[in-house]
C-alpha cells in the first residue's frame, strides 16, 4: 500500500465516522464518469499526491461549480497552502491534525469560511524534533501482535474494528497502539502509519 492509497483510506474512515456521507472515492480524474451527472457534492476533498494537482482542481471546478474544494496535506505543510491558496482552493488542511479538527475544518469550509490553517515555528520545530526522534528509532523492534495493528491502522480501520478483526478487547489495541507510538518516535495514528510505509514494516 503506498502513501495516497493510506491518505484516501484514512480520510474515508474518518468521514464514516461522522455525518458527512461519502459520494465517490476518486483515484483519479477518469473516475470522474462514475459519479452521477445531477450530483453536486458539497465538498470535494483532494490528496496533495493528486497529479497534475492544476488539472484536478480545474476539472472539479468545471464538473461541481457549487462544490468548495479542500487539499488535505500529508507532507510539507506550508508549501502546500501557499500552492493551495494560489489554485484557489477553499481550504487546505494537515492529516497530522486530530480527527475532530480536521472535521471542523472541513465543517468550516462547507459553511463558506476559508480554511488555511498556519503552523507556528514552535509546531515546526517540535515537528522537527518529533521527526528526530522517529529517524533514531527507525530499527524500532515491532511485536507481531502490534505489527498486526498497525497494519490495519494503515487500512483506515478505527480501533473497535482491528478489535474485532484480531479477536482482542479495544483497550488491547489501545495499549498496542501506545507501544507503538513509544517505539517508533511518533506521536498519533497517522504518523505511526506513515512510519512503517517509510520503513518497509508493512507495505
């Protein structure tokens, strides 16, 4: 499984998660014809992988010229909402933000508000040294068990559902979920994920 596939899974399992009803799951612009000629999706949410990130954008200006558009952002931050801003897209936000802000986020730009969070230097530089710690622990030793949960986190999959796929408590994958993010240097999810992609723990 590679980057964009993770940020696609992961955005839909949050959005599962809360009123929001998903339309279609787009890999790319050819999907477009699978989506129905009278829909008009209120937002339409974009990986920062889409390419060409001009073409996507300006096709889904054409196709939903009522829908707000929203990049989620999985690696530079501030580069990507400078690019955001200069598309004219209506928001851009960080996967590294928690599940509950980036739904208001996205709540914020459905109501009409433009969203482009900043990072402040503190951020960055805790994001620097969060990034230190992680690249010291790249041999991080794995149990299988939280091999296993990581996986599926990589999938998408909310902690009650990798429950019931491995046949444990939620607490348990809670308490694996936690060694994790102490062995591996990171500090949620998300960044757990991204951790084993970039090092061949689970693909």
């Amino acid at each position: 499984m590679h980057g964009r596939k993770f940020v696609s899974l992961y955005i839909a399992s949050i959005l599962k998660e809360s009123d929001f009803r998903i339309l279609a799951n787009l890999s790319g612009l050819d999907d477009l014809k699978n989506i129905p000629p009278d829909a008009n999706p209120a937002l339409c949410i974009i990986g920062s992988g889409a390419a060409p990130l001009s073409e996507v954008c300006a096709t889904l200006r054409t196709q939903f010229p009522a829908s707000h558009l929203v990049l989620i952002d999985a690696e530079g931050f501030e580069e990507t909402r400078s690019l955001a801003k200069s598309l004219g897209l209506d928001g851009c936000l960080s996967l590294d933000l928690a599940p509950q802000l980036l739904l208001a986020g996205l709540r914020l730009v459905i109501a009409g508000t433009q969203c482009f969070p900043k990072t402040d230097k503190a951020t960055r530089r805790n994001g620097a040294l969060r990034g230190a710690r992680a690249s010291e622990r790249q041999n991080a030793t794995l149990t299988p068990r939280e091999k296993a949960v990581l996986s599926l986190i990589g999938e998408g999959m909310a902690n009650k559902v990798i429950a019931r796929e491995l046949s444990i408590s939620e607490s348990t994958v809670k308490a694996h979920l936690n060694a994790v993010l102490r062995k591996t240097g990171t500090t949620n999810r998300t960044q757990a994920a991204r951790w084993a992609f970039e090092n061949s723990v689970i693909v």
